[in-house]
C-alpha cells in the first residue's frame, strides 16, 4: 500500500467515528451549558448521551482488534508496552502532581480543623461544637477573625482535593487504556489509522481553542473601539456592535497628541534597539571569543541581572536620572535600556558556536576585532541579530512602567503612557470613554502587529538557532 493511498474504514469504524464525533460535541456543549446556565436536566441529558456514544462506539471499533488477539495474531499489552507509550513520562509527572494536590488537601484539612478548633476554645464552646455550621450560631464565635486566620492551603483545600482527585482519575484512565486498550489498536492496521485521524483532529481542535482564547481579547478590543460607551459598560455585553461608531479614532487623535506619542516612541525604541544590539554584540564577542581574568564571574553577574525585575531596581535608577536632570526627557527613557542582560547571553551563546578557524582566518586578512566582529560573527549569526533586533523593539514599543515612571508630560511621553492618559479626557462626558480608550489601545498596537507578521519568520528561525546552541 502506498504511503499516500487513503486508509479505507469498514462500516463499523465509520460509524464508530461518528459516535465519537457526536459524544465529542455532546461533552462540550455540556461544558458550555455551566456559564450559559442551561437547565439541569439538559446537562445530565448531554453529559449521558456523550458517555453512551462512547460506550456504543467502543465495541464497534475494537471488534476486529479483539479478533486478532483471540486467534494468536497479537499479545495483549504488558508493562513493557506501558513503560514503551510515549506519554508515560508524562503520566508520571500528572500522577506525582496529583499526588502533592493531595497532600496540600490534607494539609490544609488540618490546618483548617486546627484553627477552627483554636476559635472555639477561645469562645468557650470547647467540647460543645465541632463544625463551622454549629459555631455560627452561637453569638460568642467571631466568624471573621476565623476566616482571617485561614491560610491558602486551609481555605481551598477542598479545591485542591479536588484537583488531585481529578488528575489522579485522568491517569488512571489512561493507564488502563495504555494497558488493556493498545494491544486492541495494535492488532488492527485499520484500528490504528482512526486513532491516529483521532488523535489528530483532537490536536486541531486543540490548537484551534487555544488560539481563540489567546486572540479573543484582541478581537474584543478592536470590536469595543467601534462601540459607544454606553453599549460597552452594558451590563449584559456584546460580541458585536449594534452600530459602529468610527468617530472613536478621531476623537482619540483630537483628545490627545497621539502624533507626539508616536514620534517620541519612535525614536526612544529605535535608540535603544540600536544600542542593546551594539552593546549586546560587543559585550557577547568578549564573553565568548575574549580570554581575561574573571570572565566567567562577569558573565555570571551578567546572568544575574536577568533575575532582577526592574521594580527592585527603579528607585535607585530613579534617583540618578534625576541627578542627571533627565526627568521628563528622552534621555531618561533610553538610558536604563541601553544594555540587555538577556540579549547578551543570546548573542554570547550563538558567538560561542562559530568554530575560531574563522576568527583565524579573519586575523590573516589583516582584521582587528571590530573587524572580524562585522565582517565575519554578524553575518554567521544574522538570523539571531535579526531575532534580538525585533524583539528589542517590540519590548521598547510596549515599555510601560519605566516610562510612566519617568515621563511627566506629552513632550517625552510614549504611546503605551499616553493610551493610559485617555481615561483622563472625558471631563463633561456622560459615561467615562472607554470605547475610546480602546481606539487608542487599538492604534498603539497595529505597528507591532504588521512589524510581527511580516517577521515573525526571522523570529522564530532565530529563536530556534539560539535555542540550538
């Protein structure tokens, strides 16, 4: 058979295929009937229709499987072909998981019944009362000093009972289906071939929710910009607008000095993109091609600046750009960002891979250092300066702690400040804007988003090379 040639399903695997579907939806539609409040009955009536397709199903694809194994053409599973399943490692891992949300159930369990035990001595009820239920009736029990006392593990360990409790159930099930259920599927070619169709509508599916979880925001968003204010604070909101309002976006422009915004962005980003990829290339080349007493303590510092947020640091940061009278200046804004602890590791990492016969030979044709830096390690490792290029000036562009912090008027001001400034026009408006605040919100964005898309190639070959070193 060729490799390409379509794997034809007899009419109970076609049938089985389609319970499976339809157990599917049915499943998910009783997920969905939580938040949408449907009635009891139908969840129950969808959650047993969706077990029944499967249980219907199962016989139906396993009939010829179980056939093989009966007359001798196939062993059943052992704990080898456990130990064998690419997904045991994984099991593992969920079993450990779900074993220490147990544990931190049973914890808080006692730590609970322990506080709960200390209040009711201290409201003389001791030998008297032994629940909460009991405890609130009586005048003497103070209820919030109890819950104040609570801790997390105390507070949500019934959650993380249940949370173990289901994990533990997940890899059960799948340990019995790797043990009992694999030597079916592995004695039947055809059986094979619909798990692996399963399995990968399953991945599609997957990725499909996972990216409308991950882009729905941003469509909500661009969606609430063509909204009126009063359609988007409704209590009861809206996928889409009852009328689109495109005077949000001019307003915007009239309300703030966005072109300002813009401007100043613009060249605070492309001042510190050049200068942590200038700074990141030369500090990269000494850490991995220079030889001078303590450089591995250097380079081990340089890791720890990785570790430290900006949050610790900005007050002395603070401080000595107000000594240097940069407050409220461009200068202000570039200076903390000129040097990238992460950026130099990066470049340090890929430097360190290109073999020193071409440092060598770089030397013969009569090139100092910045020579054989320009000439011979950028163009090797192009696609990760391309990488390091485009992330430094997306972080520049959606900097925003640093330059609310240092920025005290329009003139200095970037565009992720000045979206917030927005909540601060609606002076004599009935409603605050948000609608036009999600405009700005919405303009600030589409430069990163065309500078990505028409990138993002470069990004993801160099972060795969730098990953690869």
């Amino acid at each position: 058979m060729m490799r390409n040639q379509q794997t034809k399903f007899s009419a109970n695997k076609r049938v089985g295929l389609t319970l499976i579907a339809i157990g599917v939806v049915l499943l998910v539609a009783a997920f969905i009937s939580v938040p949408f409040q449907w009635g009891k009955g139908i969840r129950q009536i969808l959650l047993i229709g969706g077990f029944a397709s499967f249980l219907v199903a199962a016989p139906l694809m396993w009939k010829k499987g179980l056939a093989n194994i009966r007359s001798g053409k196939a062993m059943p599973g052992s704990l080898l072909r456990i130990r064998q399943s690419g997904s045991f490692d994984f099991l593992v891992l969920f079993l450990a998981i779900g074993l220490l949300l147990l544990v931190l159930g049973g914890v808080g369990k006692v730590s609970y019944q322990a506080t709960l035990d200390k209040h009711i001595e201290l409201a003389g009820m001791e030998g008297k009362i032994a629940t909460l239920e009991e405890a609130r009736r009586n005048s003497a029990f103070i209820e919030y000093n109890f819950t104040q006392d609570l801790h997390t593990l105390s507070k949500n360990y019934n959650g993380f009972f249940l949370a173990g409790a289901v994990i533990l159930a997940f890899v059960i099930i799948c340990l019995l289906y790797i043990r009992f259920v694999s030597p079916i599927v592995a004695a039947d070619d055809s059986l094979r071939a619909a798990h692996s169709l399963c399995r990968r509508s399953g991945q599609t599916v997957v990725a499909v929710f996972v990216t409308l979880i991950m882009i729905f925001p941003i469509c909500w968003m661009i969606i609430s910009s063509f909204k009126t204010s009063p359609e988007l604070l409704a209590s009861v909101p809206t996928l889409w607008p009852k009328k689109f309002v495109w005077e949000n976006y001019p307003n915007v422009i009239k309300r703030a000095p966005f072109d300002r915004y813009l401007i100043n962005t613009l060249v605070t980003t492309c001042v510190i993109m050049l200068t942590e990829v200038t700074f990141g290339v030369l500090a990269a080349y000494g850490f991995s091609k220079g030889t001078f007493k303590g450089q591995n303590i250097l380079f081990m510092l340089v890791l720890g600046a990785l570790m430290v947020p900006i949050q610790v640091t900005f007050v002395p940061i603070y401080v000595l750009i107000a000594r240097l009278n940069a407050i409220d200046t461009y200068l202000g804004v570039i200076l903390p960002s000129m040097v990238s602890a992460y950026f130099i590791f990066m470049l340090r990492q890929n430097f360190m891979a290109v073999d020193d016969s071409y440092i060598e030979a770089g030397k013969l044709d009569g090139m100092g250092r910045f020579g054989t830096i320009i000439h011979v390690l950028c163009p090797m490792c192009m696609p990760t300066l391309i990488t390091v290029s485009i992330i430094s000036f997306i972080n520049g562009w959606n900097s925003y702690f640093w330059p609310k912090m240092v920025t005290k008027t329009a003139a200095s001001r970037t565009i992720a400040v000045g979206v917030q400034q927005l909540k601060n026009t609606f002076a004599g408006q009935e409603v605050s804007n948000y609608n036009e605040i999600m405009a700005g919100a919405v303009m600030a964005i589409v430069p990163i988003v065309v500078l990505f898309l028409f990138l993002q190639k470069y990004i993801m070959t160099g972060m795969s090379k730098a990953a690869m070193k």
